[in-house]
C-alpha cells in the first residue's frame, strides 16, 4: 500500500515558512546585537609622556545616550603593531621648512620596523608619491627633498590628501598621515567652516580609517604672511586632525616654527599609545556615518579618536 501523501498546498507552504524561521532568526538577532563598527584610539595622558594602562572594561562607546557592546580593544604592539605613515610635505612651503628635513630624517630613522613610511609632495592638488611605504627606513628618509617653493604650486592640501587616500591600498595595518603644510585652501578661496573640500578630505578620511596630523608651516608667497589666510589655514589644519583623530601643532602666527623635533617627538608618543577599537553599533538602514562618542573612567588620561564611523546595514 502507498503511504506516501501528496500535502496540501497550505501545509507546504507553513512547512517552507518554518525552514525559515532559524536563517530569519539569527538575522534579526544580529540586528538586535548590532553591527562591528571599527576606530584606532590614542590613549592621550592629560600631562607628561606616561598614559595610564587602560583596559577592555575601561572603555565606553555612546551613540547619543545609548551605550555599545565593545567587542575588543587591541593594543598596537606586538603582533598588532604594523604602522603605514605617509609623511606628506607641501611643494608650495617657504625656504623655512628646508632646515626641518633634518628632524624628520632623525624621525624616520627612530621608527620601530614594524613601520613602513612613505614620502610625498602635495603639488597641484595630487600626492606626488616619492616613496611608497617602505620598511627600509633610510630609503625613506633620502626621498625627503627641499620644497620647490613655488606660490601657490599646490592650490589644496585636501585635494592631495584625498588623492592620496583614493590611491592607497587598504590594509590591516594603522594606516596615518603627517602633513607638513600652511593649510590654506586656494581652490576654495573663501575663508569659512563650510569648505567642501575640506570636509571631502575629512570624510574620506573617516571612511578609510586614516588618521591624519599636521604641523603648520608657511607657504611661499603673499598668503605664507597674510594673517586672515595663516588663521584659515592653521584651523582646517586642527579641524582635520581634530575630526579623523591626529593631532595638530601650530604657533600660532609668530612665524615657522623652530623646530620640527618637539612636534615630532610627540607624535612619536602617540603613535606607541593606540589601540584597536571594536564595538557594536546600532544596525543602520543604510550605510553611513555614525556619530559615536568615548569615554573612560579612568582618570589623567583622553580616548582620542575620529568621532565619526562608518557603518553598513547587515546582510539580509
């Protein structure tokens, strides 16, 4: 006797709808958890060099008032410690910033192995690569060169940043910048916190998880000691750093600074107290950007990073 049945079309489809459920549930489960959202966080000491040990537990990620699950926080040491640094030096810079080569080749050389610099020139709004990131430190350091010291040879150092970000092959290293530059905009011309390109470089950088820091230095010509150009242009070189987590150095407007060792020092310092930030965020509808905030409880010291992540949907 045939004891199969042919079921009714109902029960098929419940019986589909319920092979379902399981793939349905872990996807809704995930949305509930969130999604992995990634930042590199400085461990900033409010005074001296020594930053405090600061642990997994230790550290808060907020969207607004809602707290994330931290996921993991790697110190950038060991295994974890590869570094790309790519030095970046404005072509349209002042005789002044000749005689700083120096420092940065003694900069360059101090590095540990685990970091590959690179070496370019922004010139008419492109990165002017002269050295790929490289381990062999020397080499690096006899890419450096004087400026050619041409008025306005370079029209945005935003432009060449975001050139060179668009070129540069991601990686599971820290990827950063070091710009040496008088930060004036010349493509934009107007001196306002609504640049675009401004914001386009702050973005992308964002996006690409670059952090970037910048030493003000003058530019040749009559912007290199216009006052209204030299106060723009050192304060989108702190906006960038501020918003993609570097850090920037300026003196104000006495004139180039003297010395290139104190700034670089620092950054050296900063560059040995980051970490690697995993958290979960609140899943998206689309992909964009999050405003996230960090905090910790432990005292003297600041989580310094991008205060911006982007974030995609999960998978559906």
């Amino acid at each position: 006797m045939n004891r199969f049945h042919v079921l009714p079309s109902s029960v098929l489809a419940f019986a589909i709808c319920l092979c379902g459920v399981p793939q349905l549930a872990a996807q809704q489960a995930a949305a509930a958890n969130g999604v992995p959202a990634h930042l590199v966080v400085t461990v900033e000491p409010h005074h001296g060099s020594d930053a405090a040990n600061v642990n997994r537990e230790d550290v808060m990620v907020f969207e607004g008032k809602d707290r994330d699950t931290v996921t993991e926080w790697i110190p950038a040491l060991g295994d974890h410690a590869a570094l790309e640094l790519m030095i970046m030096l404005d072509d349209g810079s002042n005789a002044s910033l000749g005689p700083q080569l120096q420092d940065l080749r003694k900069f360059i050389d101090s590095q540990p192995a685990t970091t590959k610099i690179g070496i370019a020139y922004m010139q008419n709004g492109i990165a002017k690569i002269e050295q790929n990131p490289t381990s062999d430190h020397a080499q690096a350091a006899k890419a450096l060169r004087l400026p050619m010291g041409m008025s306005g040879i370079n029209g945005s150092p935003y432009f060449s940043l975001i050139d060179l970000i668009k070129r540069w092959p991601a990686s599971d290293a820290r990827r950063e910048v070091l710009m040496a530059s008088d930060g004036i905009d010349r493509y934009y011309g107007t001196g306002d916190l609504l640049d675009p390109y401004l914001q386009n470089a702050i973005d992308d950088s964002v996006r690409a998880g670059v952090l970037v820091s910048a030493i003000y230095t003058p530019g040749e010509g009559h912007f290199g000691h216009s006052y209204w150009q030299t106060y723009w242009g050192q304060l989108y070189l702190a906006q960038l750093a501020d918003k993609t987590g570097g850090e920037a150095y300026y003196i104000g407007f006495n004139g180039p600074p003297v010395s290139f060792a104190p700034y670089l020092k620092d950054l050296g310092n900063r560059l040995g107290h980051q970490y690697f930030l995993s958290f979960l965020a609140k899943p998206p509808k689309k992909a964009g950007f999050v405003q996230v905030r960090l905090r910790t409880e432990v005292k003297n010291v600041d989580l310094v990073s991008a205060d911006r992540v982007w974030v995609s949907p999960p998978p559906e």
